[in-house]
DNA sequence: GCCCAGGCACATG
DNA sequence: CATGTGCATGGG
C-alpha cells in the first residue's frame, strides 16, 4: 500500500539552499545521497533531488513540507535587516540560503538533550536508534516515536544507543511529558516563560532550551549560544564572555531576528573550522612542495 | 595518549 | 551571583 507522493518544486535562490538548511545543524535525521536528501521529521519522509537551478522535495503531504520549510516567511526581508551589521555580511554570503526548520517541539527536546556535550555524528546515530527500535514502522521507514512510544524506553536502551550520561536525563524527562507536562502550552507563552518552563527538564539548561525555542517553537528571537558560538563572539570583540552573556549580548542585538544571525554566525565558523582542518592535513602529508 | 564535540548538574565561594 | 569539575563516547 504505497502511499501517493506528490511533489513540490523549488527554485534555488539566495533565500533557499538545502545544503545549507540541512547541515547548519538544526536538524539530526537527515541521510545526504548521490541524488540529494532524504529527510525525516515526526512522522514524515520527504525525498529532496538536488538539481542545478532548482530542488524537488517529495513527499505525500505538501503542506507539511511548505510548512516545515517555512515557506511563508520572507526571508530576503529578515537578511536585509541582518546586513545592518557589517560582521553579517561574509556569512550570509558564504552559507547563503539557510531557513529555520519548523520541527516538532517533542523531536527538539529528545534530539538537544542528546546534543549537549556530543558532536553531531553520534547524535545523528543515537537519535536513528531510538527511532529504528521505538517509533512506529512506516514501511520504509520510522516516525519519530510519540511519547507513549518513549515511555516504554528502558534507561539501558539509551546508553546502548550511545546517549552516554544523558540516558538519565532522556529517562526523567519523558517521565514527566508521559505524566501529563503539556509541551504545546509553551506555545503561547513569552520567550523568556517558555525558556524557564523548558529549563525545568534533566539535561535541559540555556543553550538546549533556546534550541528547542527557536527550531521547536519558532520562536526566533532566541540566540542559541555553543561553543563555537563563544568563538564567534571572541574574534569579533577580541574577549572571552559566558554563553548566557554571549547570548544576552546578541538577543539585544538582534532582537527578534536573533535565531536567524545565529544560524548564520554558528554555521560559518563551523565551515570554516572544517576547512582549516583540511589545510592541516593537506600540510601534514605534503611530502613533495616542502610547503 | 590527547583534545574536543550545538553543555549540564551539582558543589562550592 | 560567579566559577570549577566530572561526565560517556567516538573522531581527529
């Protein structure tokens, strides 16, 4: 019983660049393929083909995917305010094209809990487990399991799947979400309330909870401050800060566009970091230049 | 072996 | 309020 795909077409502009949207890290269950992407977010598989001017995203709900691209957004707008400060310019030109995913707030919570600490490899590893072995079977693939599904989780299961030292904070946080925590009220609540209700989980601090705000929540006047964020901040004011103070400094700063700099900022330096590790190599087994 | 990864909980000044 | 430490695990 295969379902119906239907099919959405996408011209690739400086406003949507789905490399760039799916590696800027905001999103864990995604494979990249010869042809493109397949995506899976809740309980939906969307198949991207990559082609020169444009990208095709099937999927057999259109208005999932228009919805989860965040296709009603004008993000040429959002840019044009960023470019205000001069330090935006490069990344936005650099890593053009990125948006912010509207991802379940269910997925955010389990997947950042994960994410501190961890690199992105293993988060992406553990994440496909929990789905593989507890999310419900859609043929040819997983939904991301509901929180009836996690509950049956055993803590084991968690650091078997490589959660390490936070299979205790995924273990009572979906304690309290099976014992009745509405995420969705979080919703409509102020940033800074919904921040403090979020902090309320294990393995949930400032820096989690403002990626589950913004790639959860939507709520993109958060700026979500990691290490590499810290970085940023450091070679652009020549001083180290703390990440609450960092993110402090740029939520002013950017005010309801700050989850939108942010993703720029952070993806930046990550690229160029890879880069920089690239060179390193190249040196290190360069034999014949003398370089 | 070392250091680091989309930090957090917890203990202590 | 601020600062320091231990933490599972895999990759470079």
């Amino acid at each position: 019983m295969e379902k119906k795909s239907l099919e959405i077409l996408i011209k690739n502009t400086n406003e949507f660049n789905i490399t760039h949207i799916l590696e800027c890290g905001q999103v864990f269950r995604f494979k990249k393929h010869d042809f493109g992407y397949i995506v899976y977010a809740s309980d939906k598989k969307m198949e991207v083909i990559c082609q020169k001017n444009s990208t095709k995203i099937f999927c057999d709900d259109i208005e999932f995917v228009k919805n989860y691209f965040d296709m009603s957004t004008n993000y040429a707008n959002i840019k044009k305010k960023l470019m205000v400060h001069n330090f935006m310019q490069k990344p936005i030109k650099e890593v053009y094209g990125i948006r912010i995913l509207k991802q379940l707030p269910l997925e955010m919570l389990i997947s950042f809990i994960i994410s501190a600490n961890n690199n992105i490899p293993r988060i992406k590893k553990t994440l496909e487990k929990i789905c593989e072995k507890y999310g419900t079977n859609m043929g040819d693939y997983y939904a991301f399991p509901t929180i009836q599904q996690l509950a049956n989780i055993p803590i084991e299961f968690f650091k078997k799947a490589g959660a390490g030292y936070r299979d205790k904070y995924l273990y009572e946080t979906i304690k309290m979400l099976s014992n009745g925590y509405n995420l969705g009220r979080l919703y409509n609540l102020k940033t800074e309330d919904a921040r403090k209700e979020l902090i309320k989980f294990k393995g949930v601090g400032r820096k989690v909870a403002d990626c589950i705000l913004l790639f959860g929540f939507g709520k993109t006047d958060v700026f979500p401050t990691d290490t590499w964020v810290v970085k940023v901040y450091k070679e652009l004011y020549g001083k180290n800060l703390p990440a609450n103070k960092v993110s402090e400094h740029f939520e002013k700063l950017f005010g309801e566009n700050g989850g939108y700099a942010q993703q720029y900022l952070y993806y930046e330096r990550m690229i160029r970091n890879k880069k920089e590790k690239i060179n390193d190599n190249n040196q290190k087994n360069c034999t014949t230049c003398g370089c």
